[in-house]
C-alpha cells in the first residue's frame, strides 16, 4: 500500500498563497485517482482537487475553482496543491488521499473521502483575514 506525507501547511493572511507537496512511496499502480482532501473543525471532511494520474485530467470543488491548482510530478512521485488567493474559509487541515482507479470516471471531485484508500498525517493551513 502506498504511503503519503504531505507538507508544505503554514499560515497565511488572507490574499496569499501556500503550495502543499504530498509524497508517495511504494506503487499504487500507473493508474489512480489522487486527491487534495481538507477538513475544518466541526465539518466533515471535503475533496478539493482530484487528479486521474492515467491522463492528468483534473477536477475542482467550486469553492476553490480558479484559485487552486492540483498537478504531479511523476518523477518525484509528489503531487502538489497550488493555493492562490487564500480565504479565511479555507483554513482547515489538508490530506492527500490515493486509490488505484481504472479510469477517470471513478476520479470525479464527488468521489466519497473514505473511499481513499491511502491518506496521509495531514497538515494544517491557517488563513487570518
């Protein structure tokens, strides 16, 4: 099973940006669905980004179209989170989460958050206003 460590959390004022970095190691297989995941105290947990590492086809909650940008880097095995123009409502602690899909069909952003099968510690992002 593949094993995720994301990094990259911090804080910021509202306006700025942050880029979150999740490392893989072991092989989760040339095709998966891979996701930026974010959960704020008392809300349940939330996908943000996918991305269908087959084709690269990605997919955005509403929320953060525009703003964020989730890509990878199959060299480094790291998929990145990209956050641009922070908002206080997006302060919450961000996962990465992983599972070996057949096709992009199965990567959409309405993808059930326990249905990962990997996940990583997680790491907090802060926005102040």
């Amino acid at each position: 099973q593949v094993q995720l460590a994301e990094s990259g959390g911090g804080s910021v004022q509202a306006g700025g940006s942050l880029r979150l970095s999740c490392k893989a190691s072991g092989y989760i297989g040339s095709r998966a669905c891979m996701a930026w995941l974010r959960q704020a105290p008392g809300k349940e947990r939330e996908a943000v980004a996918t991305i269908y590492t087959g084709s690269g086809r990605t997919e955005y909650v509403d929320a953060v179209k525009g703003r964020f940008t989730i890509s990878q880097d199959n060299a480094k095995n790291t998929l990145y989170l990209q956050m641009n123009s922070l908002k206080p409502e997006d302060a919450a602690v961000y996962y990465c989460g992983a599972i070996a899909v057949t096709n992009d069909y199965f990567c959409s952003i309405q993808r059930t958050p326990s249905s990962f099968a990997s996940w990583g510690q997680g790491t907090q992002v802060a926005v102040s206003s």
